[in-house]
C-alpha cells in the first residue's frame, strides 16, 4: 500500500510541475521520498528516479525557472469558430 502512495504522490507533482507549479511539485516529490524511503530499497529505480526529479525541482525553485504559458485561443475564439463551423449551407 506505501508503494501505491509513492507512486501517487510521484505522479501527483509530475502533473503539478507540468502546470509549472514548482513549490507544489516539489513539496510532492519530497513526500513520495519520504513513503519510498520507508516503503522501499534506495537502490530501487523509483527511490532514484524521485531523488534525480527532487533535484531538478529544487534547481528550478531556486532559480524561479518559468516557462512560457502555451497559446490557447480565448473562450470566445472558440466558440466563435465552432458556431461558423457547425453551420449547414442552405
């Protein structure tokens, strides 16, 4: 069951860092560090794989690391284009 939570937690700041929510993700990482290390051996590949992502994060919070927001078109854009899109020539 620990191992279940560690994996949560890992995936849980994995999507947190994708919304480019640092501290989050970080604060995830670090608790999936603390169950591994309780559930599981240091040398097993996910206690590394967290190890090596709580690094990154640390070095992306310190250095305030943000990258830039992906272009979406606005709310009204796309209702616009699917209001023109649906329509049936006569």
């Amino acid at each position: 069951m620990a191992t279940t939570q560690v994996i949560a937690y890992y995936n849980s700041a994995v999507e947190l860092e994708f919304l480019s929510m640092w501290r989050e993700a970080l604060n995830a990482y670090e608790k999936a560090a603390a169950l591994a290390a309780v559930a599981m051996k240091a040398q097993n590949p996910m206690s590394q794989k967290i190890a090596q992502a709580i690094a990154k994060m640390r070095m992306k919070v310190r250095n305030n690391v943000q990258l830039p927001e992906k272009i979406r078109p606005k709310a009204t854009e796309r209702t616009s284009r699917r209001a023109t899109s649906t329509a049936v020539p006569s």
